[in-house]
C-alpha cells in the first residue's frame, strides 16, 4: 500500500509539472507569434498610455455574482437572471498583452513547483516524520499543483481557440485596469467567458 501511494505522489510531482511547463511554453510561442494592428493616431493603450501596435480588448460586466457557494445558493448561473449591464472595448497593446501572458505564465510555473521541491528535496533531508511530513501540507500542495494544471490548459486554451491568441489577454487587461475605477461591485467576464456564461 505504501508503495503504491509513494508511485501516486511521485506521479503528482512529475507529471502535472512538467504539463505545465509544456503548455506554458507553447502558450508563450503562440502568443509571441500574434501581431496587432497599427494604432490608429488617437489610440493609446489603456496600460501603458504608448501608441504600440494592438488591438482592442472587450470586456462585460454584470451585477456582482459573489463567490461559487454564494452563487449556488442564489443560483444565478446564467445570464438569464444576471443581465449585462455594461461592455466596454478599450486598445491594448502587444506588450501589455504579452506580459499579461508572461505574468500569468510564471505565477503557474511558480504555483507548479513547490510539490516536487517538497516530495523530492524537504522530505528526504529531514525525513518523513515531524512537520514535513505533514499530511495537511503535502493535500495543499497537491491541490495547488492540480489547480496550476488546470489553470495552464484553460490560458493556453484561450490562447489557442481565441478570436486571435492575445484576444483574451486583452481584455483581461482591459477588465484589470478598468476594473480600478468600477469597482468590485461587479462581475466581470471576457469574450469567451460572456459565451461560458450563456451556455
């Protein structure tokens, strides 16, 4: 039994890691391979305020959903019973766009490492007993390193299914720095997460 649980940690450790650092390598190629359009000579990024070629990011917002359970005891799932109150289309530029990407990219990656660094550098130095062999940690850990995982498939998804590979980094750009100024009062979803949230 022990040996068999040993096999499912070293696989945690490995496999979901080395996904990550897959995907997030191929989500970082294909968005460094998308260019934008030239600015027209009144657009500016709404990031960064410089005139670099880009394109536009488009957000909307609803009535605040609150967290899942709140949202699943109000069972406000659709927008059938949450109406868009607003949509905004503001110019982001390739850089601010690609940062976003590297950002995101990087927290995963970071989010991603501490399982291995814990199962195969922390345990063997001080053993498997006393605080770092903690069964809480090591749950923690694991959820972490599935939840990285997770989160890598969905952004190289939006950057591969995408209207265009930084479509999405552009308006999660747009919505961050908007977002600034309308608040947290409200629920904020970009072009593919309005289509989520229709479905």
């Amino acid at each position: 039994m022990d040996s068999v649980l040993n096999i499912i940690r070293i696989i945690i450790a490995t496999v979901p890691p080395a996904a990550v650092v897959c995907l997030v390598i191929l989500t970082i190629i294909r968005a460094s391979r998308d260019e934008g359009q030239v600015p027209k000579e009144d657009q500016k990024c709404i990031r960064c305020g410089e005139s670099r070629s880009g394109g536009e990011g488009q957000f909307h917002y609803t009535e605040s959903l609150g967290n899942p359970r709140e949202r699943s005891l109000k069972k406000q799932l659709t927008l059938s019973s949450t109406p868009i109150l607003g949509s905004e289309t503001h110019f982001v530029c390739d850089r601010c766009s690609r940062r976003y990407i590297w950002n995101e990219s990087l927290q995963l990656v970071l989010m991603v490492l501490p399982y291995p660094l814990y199962l195969f550098l922390v345990v063997p130095l001080f053993g498997e007993n006393g605080v770092y062999a903690n069964f809480l940690t090591e749950t923690l850990l694991i959820v972490l390193t599935i939840g990285s995982l997770v989160s890598a498939f969905d952004l190289f998804n939006a950057v591969r299914h995408g209207e265009a590979p930084l479509a999405e980094a552009r308006d999660s750009v747009a919505i961050h720095v908007r977002k600034k100024v309308l608040g947290k009062k409200f629920s904020y979803y970009t072009r593919s997460g309005i289509k989520h949230l229709n479905n």
